[in-house]
C-alpha cells in the first residue's frame, strides 16, 4: 500500500508529569490496553513513552516516526509530543500496518531509489511545490535555465497536462500523500514532453514536506494538444507496456559500450598489440561474438518497438528484388565463407520490379539468408530464386540443413517463437520482425519445410508491372 | 574461460622465484598484518570511522580523482591533436586504467588537510540525509531558502539562488559516481589536479616512446587549463557563507533561521549561519557542529545567547540525525548548558575568533613544548 491512509484520524491522548496516561483517544487507548496499560498507569508502548519523556524534559514539541508492536503486527506511527502544562500531549497518526519482514528502510525510499536511478534527471520540492533540487545539468541539456527555476513553483518548469480522466496526478498524490507516476508535462518553453515520478517526503510528525521527483524524457514531441471536442487519440501501443523511451535508451546505452566491447575484443583476438596465448586470443573471439549477439538481439528489439507502434509506416517506393536479393547475399558472403557455406545468388541480368521499401526488404532478406547459412551444415549449398506469382514478386531462400517440422512452422514466426533453444544464436525475434515487415510492405512471408528436408521461405512483395 | 592468473605464468622456471620471493616477504607480512589487525581492534570506537563513513568516504575519493582525471584526459587529448599528436592523444584518452589505485597506494592521499575535507563532507552528507524533516503547519508556506528567492532585497535573492544552485550541483545527477565538480576548497583542489596529472604522466609515459617532452607539456597544459576554470567562489560552503552574510541575521530572528535551516535539512546553511553569527570561518564552525563530542558548540550557542527551546530544537536534530550523539545524555545536559551566563561562554570562545593560522601557530608551538 503506498497512500498514507488519511481515513485514520490522529488519535491524541495525554499524560501527567509521571508519564501516567490521564486519557487517549480510542485508537491511542486501544493500542496502549492491547500493550499491557490502563488509564492511571504509565503509557505501556514503550517507544511513544519514551518520546513523551523526552519532549517533557527538552521543553519542546518533538516528533518522530516509530515502530511499535501491536499484537503480531507492527504499527508505524507518527508521533508528536508537546509539553503542556501538567504532563504532555500526545498526537499519534499513521497507523500503518507494517509486515514484520520488511527492511527499515522505508518502503518509499527503496522505491524512490529504484525509479530514480532509471531518471534522465532529477527534482525535490518543499511542501508549497516549489523547486529546492534539480539536477543541475538537465537545464544545459534539455534547454532551460536550471538556476533561475530553483526556487519556483514546479509549475513554472513544467506545463503539467492532465491524464484521460481529466486529473493531475500530480494533485492528487499530494491529497494523498501518494507516490504518483506518469505525469505528464511539457518543459515549459522547449516543446519537450517528459514523464514525472515522485515520492512524497514526511516530516516525522507526518505531515507532507514535499516531493522527491524523477523526471523521464519522453523523446517524441507529442501531437498539439486536441480541442475540447476532439476525440483523445489513442495511446501509441507500446512494447511491453515499456514507454517509447525505453527503448531508445536501450538503444542508446547498449550500443555504444557493445560496440567498444566487441572492436576492443576483435583487436585482441587479431593481436594487434603484439603476440598472446592461443586460447586467450579464442576467448577474446569468443567476446566479440557474444557482444554482436547482443548488438543484434538490441538491435533487433528496437525494431521490434517500432513494428509494434500503431503508427509505423512503411514508405513504399520501386525497387528491384533480384538486386535487393544479390546485395543481401552480399552482405552474408564472408560468413557464408567462414562457414563453408555457399550462396547461388541471382545472376546480374534477372530482374524482379516490385514495391516495397529498399532498406526493410534488405533487412527482410538478409535475415532469411543468415538463417539459411547459420542452419546449413558444411559443403552446403543456400539457394535464391526469383519468381512471379500473379501479381506477387517472390524470393526463395531455401537452404539444406536440417529442415523444420510442420508443427513448429507456426511457432517460428512468433515473437521469441525458437524452434530450439539450444541453438546458438538469434534472439527469436528476426523473422518475427521480418514477417511484420513483409506484411506492412503489402506482401508476406512463408515457409515450407520438411524435418531432413531442408527450409524453404518465400518472401513475397506486390509485383511492379 | 579462465580467469586464473596462473595460466599467464610462463611456468615452472619462471615462477619459482617469485614464489620463494613471495614465501620469504609472508614471513614479514603476517606479523605486520596481525600489528594493523590489533591496532585496528583496539582503537577507541569514538576515533574509529564507522562503516558507513568509510565507505561513503572511499566513494567520494574515487569519484573526485575520476572527475579530475576525466577532465585532464580530455584536455591533454585535445591539447595533443591540435599539436598534430593525434596518437598520443589516442594514448591520453585510452581509459583502461585509472589512476585512482595508484595514487591510493601511492601514500600521497594520506594528506590531512584533504582527509579533514573529504570526512567532513562525509559527514555533513550523512547528517544532511538524517536530520528529522520539519514539514510547515501551513502546506503554502515555501522552505527558508525558497523564501529569501523571492525576497525584494536582490542580495538576498541572489545569495539564496546561489545557495540552492552550489547545493544542487554538489549533489549531482542520477550517477552518483559521476561529479561535475570537486567542490573542493581551491588548494585542494590544485593539489589533487597535480597529483592526478603525474599519475597519468607515469601510466602513459610508458607508451609515449620518447615523445615524453611533448606529453609533459600537454599534461601540464592540461593541469592548467582545469585549474584556471575552478572557481572556488562557486563551492556551496562559499555561497552558503556569503550569503549568511547577506542574511547577516539580527540577534531576535538567528534562533528561527537556525531551527528552520536544521528543519529544512540545509546543514550546510545551518552551520554558516551559525559561523557567521560567532564571527568564525566555516571550516572550524563546521568542525564544531559536526563533532559529536565536542562541547564546544552548546558553548557556543550560549554565546550567542539562544535560548533554552533553541537549544533544544538544535540538539534533539543533530541527536537524530548523528546516531554518535545521545540524546538521553544531551536531555540530561541541558539545563547545565543554558545555565551557562553569556559572558562566559563568550569569554570562553574567545580565542575562537582570532586568526586560524595564529591559533594553529600556537597549538603547534604548545606541542613543542614538552619537548623544550
């Protein structure tokens, strides 16, 4: 539960200079009968006992948040201790039941912590909503002046926008001194859309002392904002329920370092810098290998964001099949090298005029024919072959390895759909994305196969008369 | 994959020798080891530093050597591709090994003016997250520093802007590990860019095969370039101190801006208001407030005439936030420390005031004197 619930009421209660308890309400009087006390007798929950005494001897009103026992529960209680004449009074509020198991951190801490170390930046308040903290280096980068906004209001660094039902997160977790997420706001000035966090932040006596706030850049500008008649445009569907960011971070965090990885690995696999142990020199291949699976399985997996957004568009434009099939073979001819595979491509003259789009039916083909070199035992042959179906442009790829078993020709066209997963590479995402793509360009892609038989895939696009 | 480092040995002739080597250094190294283990057991738990600071003080050292290395790297590497030396400045930039366990083993770090720094900046931190929040009775009203922004008086604006602009760039962004800036007062800050800048000399020297002249230049150069862009004026203690100034708060309004400044947890505005306030500078304010065991600040404060529930207010917050200090004990203590007269204990911080370097002086020259 994260709202603080605000149904309890404080309880107060009172005690004479002994610490004997004059009267509490019920809730107070409950917890302290449940304890072992009674009226008359001193507070028997030790932890507020021990407040109250000290608030009596310093002289002031003190707070603090506790722990006490309550049965077989543990109750987190908000306590304020104010001298007054003849004794003090005590106000009790929270009245949360805490699991017996859980860490002493609080629960918003932890999870404070955890979406903001997945921020592009960050933000505290005071309880009037004005900024006391911002990452400094936001404004450089996002396009604001970080020092003039310190200080303000938060809603003079953000527009904040309302959600489907017409809220603002934003005022509701502070009625209820709730954590809130997705919030929406522009950085006023800058058309940059981002998400906000927060978690609120109480004093000890438990009342709201402000926000500790992440801030997650939404990349795309959002469309203007509708008119009050216009039908909401539905949310863009995003992979996984991962916002559109997520991805491009993905993107942008994973590539580069895999990239760094895999060329430090090459260099020292190719003893660049002079001679190394055999086996040494196996195990930095064996890195680059795995980080190119990994570049791939990234790469793949950004792909797989942008297929599934409603509004990915294909531009279609004239191309040639047979040289889209020639240079995809191209491309693979190395490793078809290194694995003694050999690809009979279209010979230069055929020609195959269909519509599509080049760099997505390049894509398309390049991850059939890797599959039918990666799948091909040695001495192999992988087979291109141009053909007009009606009004279809077809390529086949068909290649001798071991061939895939009718019941499993389904499965390998579904995201993650592996026929077996001992098999060395691929993320199980490539011909997911490559059948997605076919069918955007107005074609499709199939396969025919038998177990021993080899695979046969027919990648087909409308046909150009 | 092996990650046995054996495996790199050349074999059994070429390792015989450091093995004997190594056996014969064991029979001085075990004896020494029980020595650090036994002094390290029987050191006064009030002088040992707690995990906590240790570690927050080890983090903190690598993040700011990394810092300054990072920022001498990219300019040496600039400064050698614009002179034409686009290898060297591959060199320069090569970040495979820094220089932070080199300069740790080096000995060089064990700088007390820079420790002093480093663990008072440990703790101010831990005490900053630790002090009991004080939420306003009224939810509208801003938090002290937020205030004084939009206050008329344009110093004081301004000095509350900077505050808030020093301690948002000391914290930092989501990396941790990652600082903009040391913050370090400046001759720290200059010692440790040299110190970095002959550590990276000594990794790189190696490779730079005889281009040494150009790549102590570029270094150098490099070394300047960061010290000429640090400000030490920018440092949060430094706003904070001016603008304490700024506030320069009369003798009736201190006790409030004090408790609030603890509520809102601003230690560090706390301990310039209260150094300004005593006419002291922030470094031995900060040593005052921040030392569990020192006296001197209930001294103090009575000096500055706050009152019982001032004092109060000010030691139930550090009790809470500095788990060293007890509060039983400062309950118990209390009406001793307001029955201090102000004169007293004005009389008593006195020496406090004069010149820090005339009062190191003499406790230097006290400690000779046994020896006379």
């Amino acid at each position: 539960m994260n709202a603080i619930d605000r149904a309890l009421p404080v309880a107060c209660g009172r005690l004479d200079r002994e610490g004997r308890l004059i009267d509490a309400e019920p809730r107070l009087a409950e917890l302290n009968q449940r304890a072992g006390g009674e009226p008359g007798a001193p507070l028997a929950v030790p932890q507020i006992a021990t407040l109250a005494r000290l608030a009596q001897r310093l002289g002031i009103a003190i707070s603090r948040n506790v722990v006490a026992a309550d049965g077989d529960d543990d109750l987190d209680l908000w306590i304020r201790a104010e001298p007054e004449e003849g004794g003090v009074r005590l106000e009790v509020s929270g009245w949360r039941q805490r699991p017996a198991w859980r860490a002493t951190a609080s629960e918003f801490e932890r999870e404070g912590d955890f979406f903001r170390s997945a921020a592009d930046w960050l933000w505290e308040t005071d309880a009037s909503l004005r900024i006391t903290f911002l990452s400094i280096e936001a404004g450089d980068r996002y396009g604001f002046d970080s020092s003039t906004m310190l200080g303000q209001p938060l809603t003079r660094l953000f527009r904040l926008e309302q959600d489907e039902s017409g809220n603002l997160p934003i005022l509701d977790a502070v009625a209820a001194q709730a954590q809130f997420d997705g919030q929406k706001a522009e950085i006023r000035g800058t058309g940059r859309m981002a998400r906000l966090a927060a978690t609120p932040r109480s004093d000890p006596g438990g009342r709201f002392a402000g926000f500790v706030g992440a801030t997650h850049m939404l990349e795309a500008p959002l469309p203007p904002e509708p008119g009050p008649d216009a039908p909401l445009p539905a949310p863009a569907a995003a992979f996984g329920g991962f916002p559109d960011s997520f991805s491009q971070r993905l993107d942008r965090a994973l590539r580069g370092p895999l990239g760094k990885i895999i060329a430090n690995a090459d260099s020292i696999s190719a003893q660049l810098d002079g001679p190394l142990k055999p086996d040494y020199a196996e195990y930095a291949s064996d890195i680059a290998n795995a980080g190119r699976h990994l570049l791939g399985l990234v790469e793949d997996l950004v792909d797989l964001q942008a297929i599934e957004r409603e509004d990915f568009a294909i531009s279609l434009e004239p191309l040639d099949l047979a040289d889209v099939a020639r240079r995809a073979s191209g491309l693979l001819g190395v490793r078809a090298a290194q694995s003694e595979v050999r690809i009979d491509k279209p010979a230069l003259d055929e020609t195959l005029p269909a519509t599509g789009e080049f760099r997505r039916a390049l894509q398309v083909l390049v991850n059939l024919i890797g599959n039918a070199v990666r799948y091909s035992p040695p001495e192999a042959m992988v087979w291109i072959r141009l053909e007009r179906d009606g009004d279809k442009a077809c390529v086949i790829v068909a290649d001798q390895g071991k061939g895939i078993a009718l019941e499993d020709q389904a499965r390998i066209f579904e995201k993650f759909g592996r026929v077996d997963d001992s098999e060395p590479g691929g993320s199980g995402l490539g011909l997911y994305i490559a059948r997605r793509l076919a069918r955007a360009m107005g074609g499709d892609l199939t396969v025919d196969s038998a177990p021993g038989m080899g695979a046969r895939f027919v990648f087909s696009l409308p046909w150009r008369g | 994959m092996s990650d046995n480092p054996v495996d790199i040995n050349p074999g059994a002739n070429g390792g015989a020798t450091p093995l004997l080597a190594s056996a014969t250094a064991a029979e001085t190294r075990v004896p020494r080891g029980l020595a650090v283990a036994i002094d390290d057991f029987f050191l006064p738990d009030e002088a040992r530093l707690d995990e906590r600071t240790r570690i927050a003080l080890a983090q903190l050292l690598r993040a700011l050597i990394d810092t300054i290395e990072a920022d001498i790297r990219e300019q040496g590497a600039q400064l050698l591709s614009s002179r034409g030396e686009s290898r060297l400045a591959a060199s320069v930039l090569r970040t495979e090994v820094g220089v932070f366990e080199r300069l740790f083993l080096s000995g060089l770090l064990r700088d007390s003016a820079l420790m002093a720094e480093l663990m008072a900046r440990v703790r101010q931190d831990a005490i900053t997250v630790a002090l009991p929040m004080n939420a306003p009775e009224d939810p509208r009203r801003p938090s002290l520093v937020n205030r004084f922004v939009q206050d008329p008086d344009r110093a004081l604006a301004s000095g509350a802007m900077a505050v808030l602009v020093a301690e948002s760039r000391r914290r930092g962004g989501p990396d941790v590990a990652q600082l903009t800036y040391t913050d370090l007062p400046a001759e720290l800050h200059h010692r440790l860019v040299w110190w970095v800048s002959a550590a990276l000399r000594e990794r790189i020297g190696d490779v730079a095969d005889g281009a040494l002249p150009v790549l102590d230049r570029a270094l150098s150069d490099a070394a300047q370039r960061s010290l000429a862009a640090y400000d030490e004026g920018g440092r949060l203690e430094a706003a904070a101190m001016r603008f304490a100034a700024a506030i320069d708060a009369p003798a009736g309004e201190l006790p409030q801006l004090l408790v609030e400044a603890l509520g809102d947890r601003r230690i560090v505005l706390f301990i310039a208001l209260f150094a300004h306030a005593l006419g002291v500078g922030y470094p031995l304010a900060r040593e005052i407030v921040l030392d569990s065991a020192d006296d001197r600040l209930w001294l103090a404060l009575r000096a500055l005439d706050l009152g019982r529930e001032t004092i109060a207010h000010i030691g139930f917050a550090l009790c809470e936030a500095d788990p060293r200090r007890d509060v039983e004990r400062f309950a118990d203590r209390l009406d001793s420390i307001v029955a201090i007269p102000v004169e007293d204990a004005r009389a008593a911080i006195a020496p406090l005031r004069l010149d820090s370097d005339y009062r190191a002086a003499m406790l230097a020259l006290a400690g000779t004197r046994a020896v006379a």
